[in-house]
C-alpha cells in the first residue's frame, strides 16, 4: 500500500491520565518493525477493563496511553518476517497473545501465552518502545493492541487474519467481551447438558456467559444482575430465571441454593468484585461446584474465602479469554458466526461513530449500553 514504510498521521483516543476523559487527537503511527503488523482498525468495542483502567484499578499501566483491546481492521502493512497475514487481509485483534512457541502455547490444556502483557507488565511493544507519538510525547500501548486508534502496530501473535465476508462492524466484539464470556462456559467450566447455571452480571461478557450455558445445554440458567433492564436480554439469550439480589434480604447465595437444593453446578462471576466472587463460589454445589472468575478485581484486592466452602470439593477457577487459544479458535468462531451457531450481534446495543468514543464510555457507565461499538 501506499502508507507501507511511512509514519501515518490519524485519529486516536488518548488516555491521558486516570479519572480524565479521552481525548481524541492526530497522532503519527511509525511503521511496523520485524514480525509486527500495522492495522487499520475498523471497529472496536468498548469493554470494562478499559473502564477499569481509566478508574485507576487496573494494574501495571503507565500513562498517556492508547487502551482499547477488542477491535477487528485490515492489515495495512507487515514487518519482516510476518507470514500469517498480508496487507488487505481482514484481521481480528486480542489482548492475550497466542505464540504457538511457548511452554504453554504447546500445552493442549492452557490457553495462556507466555508472551501475555501479564507476564511482562509493560506498555510498550516486546522491543520496549512505542509505535505511537502526540506531539512530540511517546505514548503507551495497551495489552500490546490498542484498538482505540484508527491505526495500531501489533506483534504478529495478536492477531487473526478471519474470513473475508465477516462484517468487521459486528465480529470486533470476538476480540474480547463474547469469547471471554462464551467460552468461560464452555472451555473452562466445560458445562455439561442437563445442568444449573448461575450467572452473575449481565453486561456484554456475562451475557456471553449465558449463550455459551446455552449452547451447552444446561437446563437452568439464572442470570443475576442488580440493573433489572439488564433481565429482557437475558431471557432473549437463554436465560430460564432473572433474579435481582436487591430484591431478597437473604445474601443470594441462600436465594441460590433454596433454589436449586443444593447449589449450582456452576457459577461465573462477570463482575469483578470481591463479594460476588465469594458469593458465586458459595452458590455452587458443595462437593462438585464450580465456580468460574471472568470478572477482573481492582489490582491489590484480597478475597476471604472460607476454607470450608472448598473442603468438601467445590472448585474456584479462572479464565482469560475463555479459555481459547485465541489464534487458532478466532477464525473458527467468525466461521461459526457466519453460519449462525451464535448471534454475538444481540450484544450490540449502541454503534456511535470514533469520535464520539466518551459518550460510549457514559452508556457502559450508566449501565445503559451492553456493547457500544464504535466506527472509524
Ligand atoms: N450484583 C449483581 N450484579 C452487579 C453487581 C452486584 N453487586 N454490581 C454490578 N453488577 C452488574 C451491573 O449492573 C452490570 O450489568 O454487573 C454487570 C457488569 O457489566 P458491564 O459493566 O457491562 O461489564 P462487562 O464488560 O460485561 O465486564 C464484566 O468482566 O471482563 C471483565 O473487566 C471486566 O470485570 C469486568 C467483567
Ligand atoms: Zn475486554
Ligand atoms: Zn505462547
């Protein structure tokens, strides 16, 4: 193209400082260097953790910064030595790499990379320095893919080159929110047909959660969320109860197993806090419930959890992205939307245009919007 090798100047969100709104500015976007991909970035969806970040309870990150992490464009221009993609190729980009080469890479079982932001906390690209510049000051990358640009540098292990007919506008939300929650159900609780589900939180990430119950084919699925509104969507998607723990004086792990008898099979916690994580572990059956963490805590939070509450065989696990290994599943998952396995586009409550990227922010805020995607 005829960009390639060139610094191109375009529109970012700049996060500038905590608690601050973004601010939209031209920035010039250097060139990729050897296995790194440029990326014209298309859509991107507005997730929680960029939330978290601007709330200052995200760890590790230095500011001004780029976030944004679930965004789908086309390659605009590779480094030396990229194979997997070529310019023009429409790609979807993910904020937990897949290398391929690493221990876990090679282990069937895990889907964390050893290259992960989270092992080497750091906010710039693998060779320590940024692609990014706004006036004459560097700026910071964030999980290695800063969606929130109109023109990103990715290493090449975050990325996906996906079926030329996926429709980049709906598929953004693949990159994080739908495969976190979706395959938290079934990859990391591996839910099996027949069984009871809780889920806790409704957003983009928790309603994935109970499409992928669904998919399952669990028989009860209970959706839990303080924000009523959230419930209409929830039963469109497969949930069979909708409870509002604001609406009982019991703490709703007593709702949950009155319930059921028992406890829950599985329970996610698609929130992030302490108290709902506890909840969600002692709502699950007592010898063989599981319960999945999905929501990310503020860094630095400690959880007390009752040693009894695990004796008698409950398991509390986590997952990152679902459990995927994100390279190989992504161009599965979007052959699998467009053949309608899943309709990920009922998470899409708002399209706003880029530059109207804060307003997208108050929506999630608000609790008005699931998915806000925003359009360049
Ligand atoms: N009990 C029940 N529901 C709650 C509670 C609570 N105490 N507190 C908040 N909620 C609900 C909110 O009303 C909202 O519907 O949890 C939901 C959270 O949804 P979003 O804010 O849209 O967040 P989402 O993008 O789905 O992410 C959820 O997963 O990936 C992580 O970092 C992300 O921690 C976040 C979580
Ligand atoms: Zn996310
Ligand atoms: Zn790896």
């Amino acid at each position: 193209m005829a960009t390639s090798g060139k610094v191109i100047r375009c529109r970012a969100a700049i996060a500038w400082a905590v608690g601050k709104p973004l601010s939209v500015e031209e920035i010039e976007v250097a060139p990729p260097k050897a296995r790194e991909v440029r990326v014209k970035i298309v859509a991107t969806g507005i997730c929680h953790t960029d939330e978290h970040v601007l709330e200052g309870i995200f760890p590790d990150v230095e500011f001004p910064v780029i976030l944004g992490h679930e965004g789908a464009g086309i390659v605009e221009s590779i480094g030396e030595g990229v194979t997997s993609v070529k310019p023009g190729d429409k790609v979807i980009l993910f904020g937990l790499p897949h290398c391929g080469e690493c221990s876990f890479c090679l282990n069937p079982d895990s889907n964390y990379c050893l290259k992960s932001h989270f092992s080497e906390p750091q906010n710039l690209l693998p060779d320590k320095t940024s692609r990014f510049t706004c006036k004459g000051k560097q700026i910071h990358h964030f999980v290695w893919i800063s969606t929130f640009s109109e023109y990103t540098v990715v290493p090449e292990y975050t990325l996906a080159k996906v079926d030329a007919a996926a429709p980049l506008d709906k598929v953004c939300v693949l990159g994080c929110g739908f495969s976190t929650g979706y395959g938290a159900a079934i990859n990391t609780a591996k839910v099996k047909p027949g069984s009871t589900c809780a889920i806790f939180g409704l957003g983009g990430v928790g309603l994935s959660a109970v499409m992928g119950c669904k998919a399952a084919g669990a028989a009860r699925i209970i959706a839990i969320d303080i924000n009523q509104d959230k419930f209409a969507k929830a039963k469109q998607l497969g949930a069979t109860e909708c409870i509002n723990p604001r609406d009982f004086k019991k703490p709703i792990q007593q709702v949950l197993t009155e319930m059921t008898g028992h406890g829950v099979d599985y329970s996610f916690e698609v929130i992030g806090t302490a108290d709902t994580l506890i909840a969600a572990l002692a709502s699950c059956n007592m010898n063989t419930g599981v319960c999945v963490m999905i929501g990310v805590t503020p860094a630095g939070s400690t959880v007390p959890i009752d040693p009894f509450l695990l004796l008698s065989g409950r398991t509390i696990k986590g997952t990152l992205l679902g459990g995927w290994k994100m390279g190989d599943a992504i161009p599965k998952l979007v052959t699998s939307y467009l053949q309608k396995k899943f309709n990920s586009d009922l998470l899409i409550t708002h399209t706003l245009p880029f530059a109207k990227i804060n307003e997208g922010f108050e929506l999630l805020r608000a609790g008005k919007s699931i998915r806000s995607v925003l359009l360049y």
